[in-house]
C-alpha cells in the first residue's frame, strides 16, 4: 500500500477535507429543511407523541435546536423501526408522511452516514500510513 505522503496533494486534500466539506453541507441543509419544511413535518406528524409534546416549540427555540429536532424528525422517517416501538411515531402518520419530505430526510440522513463514513476511511489512510 502506498503512503498518503506520496500522493498528490490535491488528492490528499480531497481525501482529507471532503468529510469535512460534507458534514458542513449536510448542515446547511438541515438548517434549510428547519426554515423552510418544519412546518409540513409537524403537520404530516401531527398524531405522533414526539410532536404532539415539542410540537408548540419546534423551531422556535433556535438553530442548535432546530438543526437536532430535523436530526430527530430525519431518524424518525428514515429508520422508523424503534420510535414505532417506544411510541414516538404514529404508524399511520409515518404511512400517510409526504414522498417528497421523506426523500429530503433521506438526503440528509446520507450526507451524515457518508461524511461520519468517509472520515473515519480518511482517519485510518492517514493513521495506517
């Protein structure tokens, strides 16, 4: 296996940096889904007990708030599998949930999963160099 140190540096770079680039998109966009379609997931979840307790402050108690209640609503829809079982997410809410919302969760759910994904690939190149 070839040593990091001996690749270019733009590809070093890439390797390296892009988690980072990615982890601050997948950032941006959660703050863009909070401002822009929080309103359409509280109504599309309107029967679930997790918005039926925060659903009078979502998205009024600031960025840091807002960017882990998308966080929370994205695993929600995503992997439904343990908030149906502890009763956070009503079924019939997660079968009548908007196509187009799910596919925006789904986006931001990747960008997470592939930015923790590709640095811990980076960390171990540059550790096992």
């Amino acid at each position: 296996m070839t040593s990091v140190d001996t690749w270019p540096p733009w590809i070093a770079i890439i390797v390296t940096g892009g988690p980072i680039f990615l982890a601050v998109a997948g950032v941006t966009f959660s703050f863009y889904l909070s401002r822009r379609h929080l309103e359409s997931m509280k109504e599309a979840l309107r029967n679930s007990r997790f918005i039926y307790i925060c659903g009078t402050s979502l998205g009024k108690r600031g960025v840091i708030w807002s960017l882990w209640e998308i966080s929370k609503i994205a695993g929600m829809v995503t992997l439904p599998k343990a908030s149906l079982r502890i009763g956070e997410l009503d079924p019939v809410d997660l079968k009548n949930f908007p196509p187009h919302l799910k596919r925006l969760l789904a986006i931001n759910m990747m960008m997470l999963i592939g930015s923790v994904f590709w640095s811990v690939v980076a960390a171990m190149l540059v550790e096992f160099r």
